[in-house]
C-alpha cells in the first residue's frame, strides 16, 4: 500500500494552523484516511499584510478540474473582499491561474482524480496567482489542542486534549511564549496584538512569579521523525496567576525524587477524586463548605494532581474515580511524555469515571489486561458461582448488589529488568454506604477470586514465570473490616458483623476465603480520607508477601498539614484522598 493512504478512523478535521510561522505559508497539505470519501486540502494564501488559511474537503473522486475551479472561486472571493469596491472590476477581470503541476513542472491533467494525486511520483506542486506551494500529503498533523483554564505559578502547563494523527509527541517541537493583554494604561488589547516573548521550548512549560498577569501561547510543529506538518498555535483563556505555594505532596516528592531500578519498584494508588462528585452546589455548601469553589474545580485541581504524580516517579499507579475526559484529555498524554502508558476501565451503567493503571514503559511491559463489572461477573463466572449460589436466593441483597456499577480491572505486567518475574495488578473502588459492609466484603470476595482465576491462568500460560498479586484501591472499610481480614488472614467467616450490616439484606452461611499472602504494603495508617465528616483509612496496596517485601513507605502528611485548611480537598490537597505510595522489591 502506498504510504500516502493510511488506515484511520475520520474524526477530526484540520484547524486552524499557525500564522506566524514561515514554514506553513508555502506549503498544501493534502490529507486521506483510507476508506473514507473525503480527501481534506488546506493552505495559506497571503495578499499584501494579510493571511488567509483556505480550507478544503473534497470528494475523493472528484476530477482535479473540478478541485481547481472550486479553489479559484474561493479564492477569487477573497481577493475581491480584500481588494473593495474600488478594484472589484480589475479583480473579476483579471482571471486567477491555478494549476496542479507535476514533478517536471507540467500541469497535470484535469481528467484525474483527487485520489491520483496521492499515487503520483513527487514532488507535486500547487500554483496561485505565481505563487508556488509544495504540495505535501498525510504530514503529521495536530487535530485539537488546547490550554488549561487554570494558569498556575509553578505548576507545569501542559497541552490540553492533544490529539494528532500520523504524529510522534517525541519527533515534535513545542515553543511556549508569554505576552501581557494589557496595555501601559491597563486597557485590555487583543491576541493579535500582544507582543509574545519566547520563555521555553519543551512539552510543558512551568511559570514563573514573572509570568502572572500574562497569556501564555503554544506553538507545536508535529513531527513523526521523517517528516514534519503545519504548525499549530493555542493561546491561552487565561492568564498565569499565583499559585498555592508549597503543597504537602511536594514534601513527600523529596522521598521520591529518584526513580527505582533493578529487583525495585514504586507503586502509588490514589483516589484522585472524580469532577462528577465535585461540581455540584451540593459538594460545595455541604460535603466540603470549607474548600474555596475555585480549589474544588478541576482546572485547577487538574494541575495539582499532574505535579503530584509526576514527582511519585513511580513505575506503577492504580488511580480510582478517574473522569474519562481527565484520562483521554490530561493523564495520558502527559504521562506518556513521562514514560508511562495507561489503559482506563470505565465503570458500569452511565457513569463516566472508573479505574486507570499507568505503568512505567521502562521497567514493564503489559502481556494482557482484563475488567469486570463485578454485577454482571458474580452472576456468570464459574469462579464466583459459590458466591452467587450463597445469596441468589436473597432478593433485597441481590437487587442492590446487582445495581452497583463498581469495576475491578487486572493489569498483567512483566518486569523488563527481571524477566521471570509477573505481576498482576489489580485495581478496584469498591462501593460506599454507611450500611454496605457486607455488599463491600462480598464485592471483595469476587475481586479476589476473579484475580485467583487470573493468576491460576497464566500458570499455565507462562510456566517457568513467577506469578505475583498486587491489588490496589479505595476499598471504603476501614481495617477493622472484613476485607482486611480476608485479604491478611486469608479469611472472613460467616460470623463476622460486617454480613449484618443491614438486617434486611443479612448474609447467613457464607464463609470466603483466599490462597493469597498478603500484606498491606502501606501498613494501617490513621487516614487516607480526611474530610469534616469522615477520617479513616480506606485506601490500601496488598501485595504478594510471598514474592515481593517492602522497602519503603513514602511518609504520610501529617495532622497538622491536613488540618491547616481545615480538611480535604483543600487549595494544596486536590482530592480528599491521599495517595498511598510503597517501594517494592522482588524476592
């Protein structure tokens, strides 16, 4: 297949590109994706001080002379608007040449199609009024790209829902400019007036206490390594303002400002606090009165949590109440730039946040990934059946437990530096209530034996190999719970209170128990959620005691940083989680 014709998806059309870089000014792009009927043409078409970028999308069976015609009219408007009334007559007069030409500079034929072009030996070019425009198929290509709302002193900006096609982030180059939009006398001036100062050339930019007050400006040219597109620039809403100061997690970063190797890795496991929950008159007057509006935003609280997890250097992280739009927009591109890769799981029902598990591209490498929705799973697996067997009968607990849209998601990873080594790496954010303990410990019970099946699996699969467990999440029990029981001791028997939580949905002759040694690689500290109404330990990393030790807790925040704002979240605490971090080792 000829590389001009890619296999895409066609989602996207071209947007508006740079005007003050050169390199897009004698450039036509021309753009296919294979299996779609429309072929998009874009260029910029300069008359005297003024550019115009002229945008095309065509059939891809259209004749060449018909494309040509339809340029010419366009761009015979344009220059009759530019031109006025006074010079209308000698414009409409004076008829436009525009010409596809050939590698030999001979016009081509106006019998072959659009689609020709892309087979045709090169360079092509494109005339217009003596101008002479190279004509460059498929380049690399910025499809979205945006800047954060929130502009923050020290907090690094990144490029926002970056999307591309036939692009490589790496192969790109990223310039960042500064600009005040006001003038001497305070008068606000346009963007197209503002005097821009180039302050960094890298994919994120941090500002400065210089910066505040002023726009930023991103200018990305995509690449891919053999070739480079148009340039694309995003002016910033906003402008950088002052920003929190020194937050607790910056403290915590001094325990982890290397990254690990050999038989060693860190892994970080944190409810980051879905937008869903927090946007609401609800979450501001009642839940967390005592947090600033603007702090529970997810622009800014965004930025928060992308320094936060960027300074763990971690090499795995499980993230709970992940919004699909942070995941796809914010967390993944941004830590792919890192070196990391993120698969998300969505929860059940309409509910757009769930699981999301980053791993260090380095140090691991995924074999395979799986999820479930422990409402569907418990009623269909053979590995859950005697679960199911237990309660069917019971149909106030089955009704509530089957209308639970809660996720667990298994992320199979093997070690790069210690090949004989893997790990299955679970994840899950079991459901919350007052009286749900035991709708929790039966969700727990189904997680764990989903993973035992997971790992008898790949016994078999990969023989030789260790097989280790690692199960992350934000389990809402506290450790004087069942699960925690279940889950050290390997048992949680039909006499514990947590099957009598709710007397209408009581569990009677149910035992669970599992095969795996774990230990609570974080131990039971006081808190992991701090809020007015609520301050326990919920969150845990269980790990296989039998393969892997600990060699290190990243120390907690203390009392008295969770209590200077009150509670969480708060202006330094973007979530009222705080993330649990460990270092592990191979045995």
């Amino acid at each position: 297949m000829n590389l001009r014709l890619t296999s895409l998806t066609r989602k996207y059309s071209i947007i508006k590109v740079s005007k003050t870089c050169i390199m897009n000014t004698n450039k036509c792009y021309f753009r296919y994706i294979q299996g779609d009927e429309k072929i998009d043409i874009s260029f910029k078409f300069k008359v005297e001080n003024s550019l115009r970028q002229f945008n095309f999308s065509r059939r891809h069976n259209e004749n060449i002379q018909s494309l040509i015609s339809r340029i010419e009219t366009n761009v015979q408007k344009y220059l009759t608007k530019k031109k006025g009334k006074k010079d209308k007559a000698n414009v409409d007069n004076n008829k436009i040449k525009i010409a596809l030409l050939d590698r030999n500079d001979q016009e081509i034929s106006g019998d072959h199609t659009c689609m020709d072009l892309f087979t045709m030996n090169g360079p092509l070019k494109l005339e217009i009024l003596n101008n002479f425009y190279e004509v460059v198929f498929n380049a690399p290509c910025i499809l979205n790209i945006t800047l954060p709302k929130s502009l923050l002193v020290g907090f690094p900006v990144y490029p926002e829902n970056f999307k591309t096609i036939y692009t490589l982030p790496k192969h790109s180059s990223f310039k960042w400019f500064k600009g005040h939009c006001f003038n001497d006398k305070g008068n606000g001036i346009s963007d197209i007036h503002i005097k821009w100062m180039l302050v960094g050339n890298n994919y994120s930019y941090v500002p400065n206490t210089e910066d505040v007050g002023m726009k930023l400006k991103l200018e990305c040219i995509p690449g891919n390594g053999t070739s480079i597109g148009p340039a694309v620039e995003y002016i910033s809403d906003s402008v950088v303002e002052a920003g929190p100061g020194l937050c607790p997690f910056e403290t915590r970063h001094l325990f982890t400002s290397s990254r690990l190797k050999y038989s060693s890795f860190r892994c970080v496991s944190y409810n980051i606090l879905a937008d869903l929950y927090c946007d609401s008159d609800f979450t501001r007057n009642v839940l967390h009165p005592y947090c600033p509006p603007y702090a529970l935003k997810i622009d800014y609280r965004k930025q928060l949590i992308l320094k936060e997890l960027q300074g763990y250097n971690a090499d795995i992280y499980c993230l709970q109440e992940v919004d699909s739009k942070i995941f796809h927009g914010n967390l993944l591109q941004c830590l792919e730039m890192e070196g990391l890769q993120g698969t998300f799981y969505k929860k059940g029902k309409s509910v757009s946040e769930g699981l999301a598990c980053f791993y260090r591209k380095s140090r691991f490498k995924m074999l395979e990934e799986d999820k479930i929705l422990l409402a569907e799973a418990v009623k269909t697996k053979d590995c859950l059946k005697s679960i199911w067997d237990a309660i069917k009968n019971n149909k106030q607990l089955v009704e509530r437990l089957l209308d639970r849209s809660t996720a667990a998601s298994a992320t199979v990873l093997q070690s790069i530096d210690n090949v004989n080594e893997i790990v299955i790496v679970g994840n899950t954010h079991l459901y919350f209530h007052p009286d749900a303990d035991h709708i929790r410990l039966l969700q727990g019970g189904i997680v764990i034996n989903w993973l035992k099946e997971i790992y008898d699996n790949l016994l078999k699969k990969y023989p030789g190999k260790r097989i280790s467990l690692i199960l992350c999440g934000d389990f809402n029990s506290t450790p004087s719970c069942g699960i925690y029981q279940l889950y050290t001791t390997g048992k949680a028997p039909n006499d514990l209170p947590d099957w009598q939580s709710k007397p209408s949905e009581a569990v009677s002759n149910l035992s669970l128990s599992q095969e795996f040694s774990l230990g609570s690689a974080c131990g039971t500290p006081p808190f992991t959620n701090f809020t007015v109404g609520f301050a326990d330990c919920l969150d845990y990393i269980f790990y296989d005691k039998s393969n892997l030790e600990v060699e290190q807790v990243i120390p907690f925040p203390s009392i008295e940083e969770l209590q200077a704002h009150t509670a969480l979240p708060s202006i330094v605490f973007p979530s009222d989680h705080i993330a649990i971090i460990s270092d592990l080792r191979f045995t």
